[in-house]
C-alpha cells in the first residue's frame, strides 16, 4: 500500500484501507487523544476552505502516523460539513478539496489513472502525454466551462473520445471530484457521534455566518424593500406580473439578489407569482447566475453603467446621478456606507 498516496488523495480506497489496517474506528478518531492532530487537520482543511478557499498544505514525508492523520482528518472534516448542511459550506469545502486534488496532479501524473478509475471517469493516457476522454464523460464535467474552447464542437473527437492535454484533463477531474463531493454530502451522522463534534460544530458556523456578514451588503440582516434601488423594483414588479423580462433584466435581478444574500427558494418565488411561471426553464438560469450549476460564487451584478446602455435603468430618482453601481444605492439607503464589490 501506498501510504503516501493515500494520504495526499483520502478519497481513494487505499486510505480506507489504511485506515482500517490500523483498526481505527469513527468513535475512536472522535475521542482519543491519540487522534486530536486528526481532528485539528479535519478543522484546518473546513476553515481553509471558507477564508482561503483552499486546503493548507502539510508535510507528509517521514512518519506514518502522520500521513494516517491525513487520511483521518478527511473523513472528520466530511463530518462537521454534513452536520452544519449549509449550501455555501458544502461548495466552498467541495470546491477547495478539488483544487487541492488539480494541485497535486500536477507533479504526480502516475496518480492519475487511479484517481481516474476511483472517480468513475472512462479515460486512458496515450503515448505523447495526452488523454483520451469519452465524450459522455466529457459532457458531464465540461457543461460547466463557459470558455467556448470546452464546446465540444471545439474538441478533437476520435472514435468517441475525445482528445486532451494533461492539463485539461485535471481540470475536469476537479469538476468530477467536486460533484462527486456535493452529491455524497451531507453524510447521516449518527446523534450519539454529533455531541463530540458539537465544539468545533460552533467554531465552523460562527465562521461561516462571518463570512456571510462580511460578503453580504446587507451585513446578513436580510433585504429589505424599502431599500432597493428604483431599476431593482421595477425589473420586479415586472417578473411577479408576468411581463417578458429581457435576458439582461433577468440577469441583474437575480446576480443582484444572490449578492445581497437572498436564497435560490426567495429568488425563484419572485419570478413563481407570473402567470407563465416555467419553473424548469427559471430553475436552469437561476443556479447559472448564481453559480449553483459551476461550483463558482456566482456573478457579480451589473453596475449602472452596464444597466443603461441595456435599457433597464428604470425610474433612477436622486440618489442614482451619485453612485455608479446599485449595491452602492442600497448600501447608502440603508446606511452601511460602500463594500468592496461596488467599486467596479
């Protein structure tokens, strides 16, 4: 068994099985004392993943025990993600372990195949260095790139596969492995094991409300209508009486929602109350604006200047001839001053 392979890939079997050779169970890595640097390394990889979007880097070289925590702290971090069950939790830990799994392949390209295999994508290496990928597989992973060099009418197709280099290759890995993530979390944790969670539980949910209060313009208080800017309430009013919205008005209303904090189940109740409400068609464009179908954070909203010359500059009153970008209008109405993400 390769120990240190499994250590940098805790996704694999070869570190269940390292796990199980040791005779470690799930109710031993939650209390013994032995395993509190597992359990430490479990927190590091969440927390990374919310303020750095990544997983810090340990050595693993040397001692075996050290890579066994590595193998360890992945499940226990699984763990806390699956009990908090919070959207944005789960996409920003899936999205970091995946960049972290693209990082690694890119100085051990003999981990490839196995990585491969584990992630059920049908792909074989050939002899210059490139991979041939079926295009099923490559349509499951590549719908997310927007980039018109990933259409597959762009793609060198040969008896079904389709033809890459290495470095594209890892990049639909990482999308694998990311929704493979998403898909498998939450786990069911069992209660008896949620009450030696329950510390570090608290430690990653006040973290994450900070985030969210520190990403939010609202500062997490909620929206508020008085507060809107005037093009915000008109596009509205528009979708709830049914009117045929522009793709450039849909498209401000729901980025600019999603930025103020608002829910996929609170956006798409808006455009629900039209008599000709498609809520498949509505489903699609909303998780592609708000980044729910790429693993991303989502757009960012149009500014005024953008809103203009697309003629959905609806109603400005005063306050508009001052800012330049309509969370600038609702920061001031709302007297929370400028945020970072309106100075564009």
């Amino acid at each position: 068994m390769d120990t240190l392979r499994a250590a940098r890939y805790p996704f694999l079997k070869d570190a269940s099985q390292f796990i199980e050779a040791n005779d470690i169970d799930i109710a031993e890595l939650m209390t013994s004392p032995d395993w509190s640097d597992a359990r430490r390394r479990g927190m590091e990889r969440i927390i990374g993943s919310l303020k750095n979007h990544e997983i810090p880097d340990v050595p693993l070289a040397g001692a075996e025990y050290r890579r066994l925590e590595e193998c360890l702290s992945y499940p226990y971090a699984r763990m806390i993600v699956s009990c908090i069950d919070d959207r944005m939790l789960t996409k920003r830990y899936a999205l970091a372990e995946a960049e972290r799994l693209n990082r690694l392949l890119h100085d051990d390209r003999d981990a490839i195949p196995m990585v491969a295999e584990e992630l059920e994508v049908n792909a074989h290496t050939n002899r210059d260095g490139t991979v041939s990928m079926h295009f099923a597989d490559y349509l499951r992973y590549s719908y997310v790139m927007s980039a018109v060099e990933w259409k597959l009418i762009n793609t060198d197709i040969r008896d079904g596969y389709v033809l890459l280099q290495a470095d594209k290759f890892d990049r639909l890995l990482q999308n694998a492995y990311r929704l493979r993530i998403e898909r498998e979390l939450p786990l069911a944790v069992p209660d008896e094991l949620k009450k030696y969670l329950s510390k570090n539980i608290e430690h990653v949910k006040a973290a994450l409300m900070e985030l969210k209060a520190a990403l939010s313009p609202t500062n997490g208080e909620g929206v508020k209508d008085e507060f809107l800017p005037p093009c915000i309430k008109a596009i509205i009013s528009m979708a709830r009486s049914g009117q045929n919205l522009p793709h450039s008005a849909r498209f401000a209303l729901v980025s600019f929602l999603h930025t103020m904090g608002m829910t996929y189940d609170q956006i798409i109740s808006i455009f629900s109350e039209s008599p000709d409400f498609d809520e498949g068609k509505s489903r699609y464009q909303i998780q592609h604006i708000t980044g729910d179908l790429n693993g991303t954070e989502g757009y960012t909203p149009p500014g005024c200047g953008a809103m203009k010359t697309d003629g959905i500059c609806f109603n400005p009153d005063n306050l508009c001839e001052r800012v330049k970008h309509p969370l600038s209008y609702y920061r001031i109405k709302s007297g929370k001053g400028f945020g970072p993400k309106e100075r564009t």
